[in-house]
C-alpha cells in the first residue's frame, strides 16, 4: 500500500538558538518531498571565540542535496538573522525568493552592495497576499514587529494547515504600518489550525511589550530635554524608531545627522518605500561640524558594539568626521544582543569616562522588543486553537518556557524539537520522524568555510597560544649551515626567570641538533618533528602554554 504524503517541518537553524533562522516544510512521501524554505538568517560570531570569522550562517547541505525539490524561498521580513545568508547561500540553492516589497527592495540594497553577490530572482508578493509556490497555498498574514512589512505565514497543503508565526507581538501603535489586527489569527481559528510554529524570543517574560508609539514619547521627551548633542543607536533596520527620532528632532528644532552604512542603506530603502514620508530630509556626516551643539541629532550604528560600526569608532576618537565631547547624550534605543555585552560595556566606558551621558531603558522608554512576551502568546493561542504546537526561536529555556504555557493553553500536542529534527505534523500524529545532519558555516572574509575547518581551529589555536616559527637550512651531512631564524607572534618576551623566549627556543633547537644522529639530522620530517616537540615542550615549561610551532628546514 502506497504511503499516504504528510506534512513536515525541519528547521536547519534558528531552533535550540537566537538567530540564525531557517525553516523547512516538507509536503510528500519520504524521498519525493517538495520543499518550501521560510527564512535563511544569519548570527553574528564573537571574536575572541571565532577571530576573524564575521558572519555564521546554518548549513544547508540537506536541503542542497534536496535543491530538484526546492520550490521556492519565502522571506518573512528583513531582519539580518532572517534573511542575512542568502547572498551567500542562495548560489547553492537556486530557487526563486519571495518576499513583500520593502523586504525585497532591502534585499536588492543589499546584495548590489556586496562585491560578487549573485543575481537572485526575486518575486515581489504583496502584503497580505495569497499565491502558490509548488504544492503549498501560501497566505501571508501582516502583524508588527520591529521593521517595516513583518508577515506570519499560513501554509495550507492537503495534510493540514500551518501557521509560522515567524517575529511578531501585538502594537496597536507600530509608528509605521497597520496596527496589529487579530481578525485573520481568529479566522484561520475558525478554519482549523494543525499547527502553530512560534515564536519563543520573549516568553521569559510575562506581560505585554510596550508599543512603539510609547517609545516614540519617550524619545521626545530624552531629545527636547538634552541641552547638547545628542546621537541615538538603534538597529538600522527599525524604520518604525528611525521616524519617532526624526519626528523627535524636528519637534525639537534640531536636524538629523546619519552616520553608519547600514543606516543609511535602509534609510534611503524607507524613503523609497513612502515609510518616511512628510520627515525633513536627514543629513550628512560631512554637515556635523556645521551645527550648533543643541540644534543636532546623531542617528548612528553601533548599538552592539560592532568593532566598525560608526558609535564604536566615535567612542574610540577615531571616527574622521563625528567627535562627541563631555556634555553631550547617548541613548541606547536597542536592547543588548546576548554576547555582546563586553563589546557594548567597552564603548559605553569609553564614552563615560569622555564625560558623556549615557541613556538606555532603564532610564527612560527609549526601547521596546519586537517580540510578544507570555500575555500576547496567550492571545495568540486563544485565536488559534491549534492542534499542535512547536515553539521556535529560542535557546533550550525559551523552548522549554514555551512549552508549558502552550500545555496550559491545553493545545492537545506539544513537540519540543531542535535543529535538524524533522517533525511530522500530519495527517498522522506528530511526532520526530527523522533527524538530519546539521551545523554551522562560518563567513571567512569572502569565503564560506565549514565550522570544523582546519583554518578556523588553527586561528583559534593562534588566538590562545601564539606562534613559533623556526626555520634553519641543513646540508647532505646533517650538520647546520648558517644561522637558526626564529620568529615569536603572540608568546611572552620573557619566562618568568627573565630568561627570553627568543633564547630559549635557539637553546631548544641547539639540543635537538646536539642530541639527534646524523643520520635522523638529514631527514627533513624527522628533523621538524623533533624540532617542533622540542621547542613547545621548551616553552610550556617557561609560559605554562604550548604555541603552535612550525618549523621549516632546507636541505641544502
């Protein structure tokens, strides 16, 4: 008897974690499934435990292996850990993206900015609308969330209905867009939900997130009341904030100075869309000098301590254009992403000790998430009523929190799954059908590299322990011809007996040489194998800590 096709859902990323979304729904029988991608985000890496590596993006090799199947990737929104990895993902995949018009013109922004990016076919759908892509009925309901044209999914297939909630919460006063409206979450209710994937960021905490309306207050009253400058960090992406500070500063008579590429990418993407319409023009860096210190608003990058972005490098003095002087007001209107609070810590001292106020929302209503905390998830399930529930975006805490609360919502089945467990959502029972390889690729400069990659180990080595470079030439007899080179990158001048390292190590390679047979002496591997042990062995005595060593001998 053939087997009856069923509905799955396979999240590669973004589940078991903050960031780095990806989410796979499958409608077939295993090996013939169709595949429908919701999101392909990123998660930024923190440099003391991944040096050099600037983004971390999901691996996707099942889906690739899979890509004959792949019908289409639909965007939710344009948050980086939504929709981040597709300039480098999309090659490997190849299907054409869907998402609404302000999504699409940032990813369009986006891409045409980064040297190499591919062309990637992108479907403009509209908000709120209704279209197929392969075998799934795709309906995109509009809520609000901290960017312009946020969107829950529903994905209707002849196995049951989905809802993916992606980032939402309820704000009946977004700033920018529609207010949030229940009357299709009460509908698909009525309709009949299999299951309801959702969002887990803020169930931690009980309540209902402030408004963005409330925030704009907020910042009207810190803007009119600061007696100099004032710059405000935000993440770029939150137009909704960006117009609450223009129309801050104009109420305040004072202009907006923008700094920070990312910024001004999306500031000009805004305009073009109408959502900064009837706002005095913003200005730029090279006008700052040219106004009076109470007659400026700074709007700038760097509300994560990002080592480039424009408020770090203010911070530090070494901005070219923007200097901030004792007097002057900082307001954070960003929450701090987990991981970076030393990164943020160093630039908020930096600009402390330069005598500059610093406001964040424990001061005053400069800042609101995006995201519904526990009384806005309860409406959520009241609305819904699904059969099924799977909380999604969150680290294990979150999940398990929001796993308890859809139990008391008395939802009839709750699957707590992870990366790269595939969920069976109907028409049978629900259940882990099927566990896929998953992982994380990491962003090298231009390149994508795998997490267990030997350049990323080894740097993180070097970033620990140093660097030892021995390198000597040795004739047909074995005996040493010219002077032993030693290079120290990272390792301590002197031992804790004043004995240089520089010494220690020639002394090292002197006893090799001493020690070792003619015969070994000319063999070059046997020769930079001893050599090597030797001369970590030497330093670890001194330091405590064994350096990555390379040695390279010439036979001459």
């Amino acid at each position: 008897m053939a087997r009856q096709p069923d509905l799955v859902f396979l999240p590669l990323g973004g589940v078991g974690e903050i960031g780095m979304n990806l989410a796979l729904y499958g409608y077939g029988t295993p090996g013939r499934r169709s595949w429908l991608m919701v999101d392909c985000g990123v998660s930024f890496a923190a440099e003391e435990h991944l040096p050099g590596i600037d983004l971390i993006l999901p691996d996707i090799s099942f889906i690739e292996a899979e890509r004959g199947e792949l019908v289409g990737i639909l965007l939710t929104h344009a948050h980086e850990d939504h929709f981040g990895a597709l300039p480098d993902l999309w090659p490997r995949l190849g299907a054409k993206v869907y998402a609404t018009p302000f999504t699409g013109s940032l990813l369009a922004a986006k891409i045409q900015e980064e040297p190499g990016a591919p062309d990637i076919p992108i479907e403009t759908v509209p908000v709120g609308g209704r279209f197929s892509v392969g075998p799934f009925d795709i309906e995109l309901i509009p809520v609000t969330h901290s960017i312009p044209e946020p969107n829950s999914v529903v994905i209707r297939t002849p196995a049951g209905t989905v809802l993916h909630t992606a980032d939402w919460k309820i704000d009946k006063d977004p700033v920018v867009g529609a207010p949030f409206d229940p009357a299709p979450f009460i509908a698909l209710g009525h309709e009949g939900c299999r299951a309801m994937i959702c969002d887990s960021t803020n169930v931690l905490r009980d309540g209902r997130s402030p408004g963005e309306g409330d925030v704009g207050k907020g910042l009207a009253e810190v803007i009119a009341n600061a007696p100099n400058r004032v710059a405000v960090t935000a993440f770029a992406s939150n137009v909704a904030r960006i117009r609450s500070i223009g129309e801050a500063a104009a109420s305040a008579d004072r202009s907006v100075v923008v700094v920070g590429r990312a910024m001004k990418r999306v500031i000009t993407v805004a305009r073009e869309n109408g959502l900064l319409d009837g706002l005095p023009a913003f200005l730029g860096e090279e006008t700052y000098d040219t106004l009076p210190r109470d007659k400026v608003v700074l709007l700038c990058t760097g509300s994560q301590g990002e080592p480039r972005a424009a408020l770090t490098r203010i911070a530090a003095g070494s901005h070219p254009n923007v200097k901030l002087v004792a007097g002057d007001r900082v307001v954070y209107s960003a929450r701090t992403i987990p991981g970076n609070e030393r990164e943020i810590g160093t630039v908020v001292n930096a600009l402390v000790r330069a005598g500059i106020e610093i406001v964040t929302d424990r001061d005053a209503l400069v800042h609101t998430s995006g995201h519904p905390r526990q009384d806005e998830l309860r409406d959520m399930y009241a609305w819904v009523r699904p059969d099924i529930a799977i909380p999604v975006h969150g680290e294990a805490q979150h999940l398990a929190a929001h796993a308890r609360l859809a139990r008391d919502m008395k939802v009839g089945q709750v699957v707590t799954a992870y990366n790269g467990d595939m969920v069976r959502l109907g028409p049978e029972a629900a259940e882990i059908v099927e566990k896929v390889p998953v992982g994380r690729l990491y962003k090298d400069g231009r390149l994508i590299v795998r997490s267990d990659s030997d350049s990323v180990r080894e740097r993180r080595k070097l970033a620990y322990v140093g660097l030892v470079g021995v390198a000597l030439a040795v004739n047909d007899r074995g005996d040493l011809v010219g002077d032993v080179e030693v290079e120290l990158d990272g390792v301590p001048e002197r031992d804790g007996k004043n004995e240089p390292f520089l010494e220690i190590v020639h002394d090292a390679v002197e006893k090799v040489m001493a020690g070792m047979p003619r015969a070994r002496r000319r063999d070059p591997d046997a020769l930079e194998d001893s050599i090597r042990r030797a001369v970590r062995n030497a330093v670890m005595a001194g330091w405590g800590k064994k350096p990555v060593c390379h040695v390279f001998v010439v036979a001459v």
